[in-house]
C-alpha cells in the first residue's frame, strides 16, 4: 500500500537542515578551491541537484543558492585567469553553468519592439 498524499514521515530536510547545510555550502564555495557547484555538494557527501531541491521546497534559501554560484562563478574566473585551471575548462564551465557568452546577441526581427505579426495568407485567383 503507498504512503498517503502529503506524508512527510520520511522527510529528511526541514528548514532547520536545509539552512544549516546551505550555509556549510556558502563558506565551502567561498574557499577559492570550488569552481563548480558541483564540487561542493560532492565534498558536503550529497548531489548538486539537491541545491534546487532544497530552495524549490524553502524559497527563503534562494539567496544562499545564489551565493553558492556566484562564489563559483568568481573562483572559475579567478582560476582561469590565474592559471591554476586549464583556461579551456574554465571558459566552458562559466558558459556552461553561468550563462557566460563571447558574442551579443541581437534581435534583428523586431528590433526590440513588441509587435505582432500577421501570417500572409495567399488567395489563389
């Protein structure tokens, strides 16, 4: 027989947990060694999908998640910059996971402006 909905007697992560493990991960990523979310759920024994997971069920920890990647975000950079990660790896990581981009990109269809457009339609005469 399956657990009634909304059973929460298995439930491992209250807010208490959750807070105290997201601000054990904010000062892991802090430490210049983290380069990638990912590192830091491994070296705390869990996965990094579990950071969503956590902020998806308490949405007060958004902001301990958001320090997480920007610590990560500034190490990557740090790194590359400095050598101490292959500069490659680096600038794949910051796209991959930051949103980090080398080209603009430009709305050339509607230049910005929310307009509609109306299909043409043929008449056959």
């Amino acid at each position: 027989m399956a657990a009634p909905k909304e059973n929460t007697n298995a439930e491992k992560w209250g807010v208490n947990e959750a807070t105290k493990f997201m601000d054990e991960a904010v000062e892991l990523s802090s430490d210049r060694d983290y380069d990638f979310i990912g590192e830091v759920a491994k070296d705390l024994g869990q996965y990094h999908h579990l950071f969503k997971y956590l902020v998806d069920k308490f949405p007060s920890l958004k902001t301990h998640h958001n320090k997480i990647l920007s610590n990560c975000e500034s190490n990557c950079f740090y790194n590359g910059k400095k050598n101490k990660i292959v500069p490659s790896l680096a600038i794949m990581n910051l796209k991959s996971n930051h949103g980090w981009t080398d080209r603009s990109q430009t709305d050339i269809t509607t230049n910005g402006n929310d307009i509609s457009i109306n299909p043409v339609t043929w008449v056959k005469e």
